[in-house]
C-alpha cells in the first residue's frame, strides 16, 4: 500500500468517524463539538497533504500542519470536558501556536522535512500524553470501564508510537525524506500519524454512547421527580432479592408505604408543595435505611427491599423511619412549613412464600395502617381479615 492511498483511506474513516458524531450532536454529550470540529480539521488537513507538489506549499505544508495540529488538541479538549473538567484551550493554543511557528521555521529558514516531521510528532505525543493521563481509568469512578480503557489505551500507544517516530527522525534529521515514501519505516510513520485520528474518535465515540445508555438506563430505572428507584426497577430487583433468600435460606423483609392525605396536601398547598414532600420523603428515606432499595411504586406509595432482615428488624426501621417522617416539614407558600406521616405495611418471607404473596401481604397490612387511624407501622403477620394490632401507632 502506498502512503497516498493510505491517506485516503484515513479521510474515508474521518469522514465515517464525523458522520457517527453527527448522528450524535443533539444528544447534548460534553466534547462532541469539539471531537466533531477536530475531525473536520484532520479531514482539510489530510486532503491538503494530498496536494503536496499540486498547490501551493503554503496551503499543502504550512496550513495543513496547523489544521492537524489543532486536531488533536481539540480531541483532548473534547476528553476533558466529557469528564466534566475545563478544557486547557489556553495551553493547547500555546502549544499549537509554538509548534507552528518552529515547522515555518524549518520550512522557511532551514527546509528540513524530517526535523519538521519530528517536531510533529514530538507535538502530537505531547497531546497524546495528556490525554492518556486525563483518560486513566482508575480516576474515573463510575463510568463505564470499557470504553475510557479503549481511549486510554489508544492516547497512550499513539503517544509512544510518536515518541518513537519523533526521536527516528531527530536522529537521522539530515536525511532526505519525502512525504509519500514508499518505505516501510515511512509507511508505518505515515500510518501511526494518519490514523491517530480515527482510534482517538472511535474511543470518543464509544464513551459518549455508554454515557447516554447509561443515561437511558437510569431514566428507565428511577423516578424522574424524586430519584427513586422505579416500579419496574423495584420489582426486577424484589424478584432477585426472593430468589437469593430462597436459594441461600435467608430472611427478607419488604415495606410498603404511603404519605397520609396526600391529596389535602396538594389540594391546600399546590401541586409543587405535594411533589417536594415527595422528594423530601425519598431523601430521608435513604438516610434512614442507609441504602436500601427505595422505590416509587405510583403516586405517593412507596416500598423498600429489606434483604437479610427479619421481621422483627424490618418493624424497628420501619418505626424509625416513620418517627423521621413524622418530624419532616418542607416550605409551603409563604414559608409555611408543611407536614406530613406516613403509614407502613411491613412484610417477611415466609418459608416457601412467594414474591407476589409477600408484597400482597405487606400491601394488606398498610391499609390496615390507615384503617387503623394513619401515622402508624402494621405487622402483616398480625392482620388477620379486617383486623390488625399496630405495633407502632403514632401518636
């Protein structure tokens, strides 16, 4: 293959590398203007090194070079930003800006092809470092692993490769050298610097499509209003729980609440007041049980996954949580400060029980809650038919 035809096939990938970032650009990914930009740079670039000896070496050296080394800043730039840093453009339009100068320098004052070659690639490896160092997976906790170690492992042997490829060329920078040589040394040179491009979009691709299934995931799994797990979220996990309590023998517990008069709390307050007592409700909730599966079932119900907790526990945190609420307030209208209870429906495992049994009996006892006079904790083991004891009465 020659180093012409390897450079059109690196402006074929660009160009399939830019169309997939375009197909993202109203996703709202951080960087993606930036990766796009930097392509559309690295495409003008290319097609002007094609044209070395049929334009203008102004146009074929000097603004090719300068569009090809903006191109992996602003990849680097688009990196930082998707991980939610600032992006250095100062440092990187120094850097650009005094690579430039030194390639015109050997252009015009002393036409040496390899030193320029060398000063590239001395350029791009500097980029290619910071990259790597910005990318390295173990100071990106969680995000999807993958991915950044792809685009990790691609800055960093592309920042060796031209490590390599620069100290090649300073050593041999009396060496006569054309761009489109045909030699093997050349070609794999030609190739690491042409090609850098595409491995580092690639990677960037592949981060921002596992940042937005994440993002969908998420979505899908929790509440949009209080952060909560949802229902489909709850009972997928709720039937994993069972399984490993049944598997392994073990105890599991399940609540299942509601806020008392709901519907006089949005009614007497307003709609916004009824949804941050929600929030409110889903925030204390996870300070309480401290990371127990809570989860918004519908309207103002709610229920928790009490793994390895056995009846008797699941009535003490359940009580606790209630005697929490109870104390809760959030601001109304005017500053008014709004309260609000809860009532609790607490059911356990029985042995060869299943799921739908369980939540149906927890369910039971949380109306017998109410029945009961609201504010209050019920035992599904003591509700029998209309009847129950409340363990827990508020007072």
């Amino acid at each position: 293959m020659s180093a012409l035809l390897l450079l059109f096939v690196t402006i074929a990938l660009s160009a399939i590398m830019l169309m997939v970032l375009r197909s993202l650009a109203s996703s709202g990914v951080p960087g993606m203007r930036e990766w796009t930009v930097a392509n559309v740079l690295a495409i003008a670039a290319l097609l002007l090194f094609a044209g070395r000896g049929r334009i203008a070496d102004v146009l074929s050296i000097d603004i090719a070079n300068l569009l090809f080394l903006c191109a992996p800043a602003l990849m680097h730039a688009g990196f930082q930003r998707h991980l939610g840093r600032p992006a250095p453009y100062g440092a990187l339009a120094v850097l650009v800006a005094a690579s430039t100068a030194a390639l015109g320098t050997f252009h015009y004052v002393v036409d040496a092809m390899a030193v320029r070659v060398a000063l590239s690639s001395l350029f791009h490896g500097i980029v290619c470092v910071a990259m790597a160092w910005g990318l390295r997976p173990w100071a990106q906790p969680g995000r999807a692993g993958y991915p950044i170690r792809f685009a990790f492992g691609a800055a960093l042997t592309l920042a060796a490769a031209h490590a390599v490829r620069a100290l090649m060329y300073a050593t041999h920078h009396d060496a006569q050298v054309a761009l489109f040589d045909a030699s093997p040394v050349n070609l794999v040179c030609f190739a690491l610097g042409t090609l850098a491009l595409p491995g580092l979009t690639l990677g960037a691709v592949m981060m921002a499509n596992a940042g937005l299934i994440g993002q969908a995931r998420y979505a899908a799994e929790h509440d949009h209003l209080t952060g909560a797990w949802s229902r489909r979220a709850f009972f997928g996990r709720a039937g994993r729980a069972h399984a490993d309590a049944v598997r392994a023998g073990r105890t599991l517990s399940v609540l299942i609440f509601d806020v008392d008069h709901f519907k006089s709390i949005n009614d007497t307050h307003g709609h916004a007041v009824g949804d941050l007592v929600l929030a409110d409700l889903v925030a204390r909730t996870g300070a309480v049980l401290r990371g127990d599966t809570c989860a918004r079932l519908g309207g103002e119900e709610f229920g928790v996954l009490l793994p390895d907790s056995d009846a008797d526990a699941a009535m003490s945190l359940a009580d606790e949580l209630r005697r929490t609420l109870e104390q809760a307030a959030v601001a109304g209208p005017g500053g008014v400060a709004v309260r609000y209870t809860v009532s609790v429906g607490v059911g356990s495992l029985d042995d060869g029980e299943s799921l739908a049994s369980l939540l149906q009996r927890a369910d039971a006892a949380l109306y017998a809650a109410k029945r009961g006079g609201r504010n209050r904790v019920a035992d599904a083991r003591l509700v029998d038919g209309e009847r129950c004891k409340y363990a827990t009465p508020g007072s």
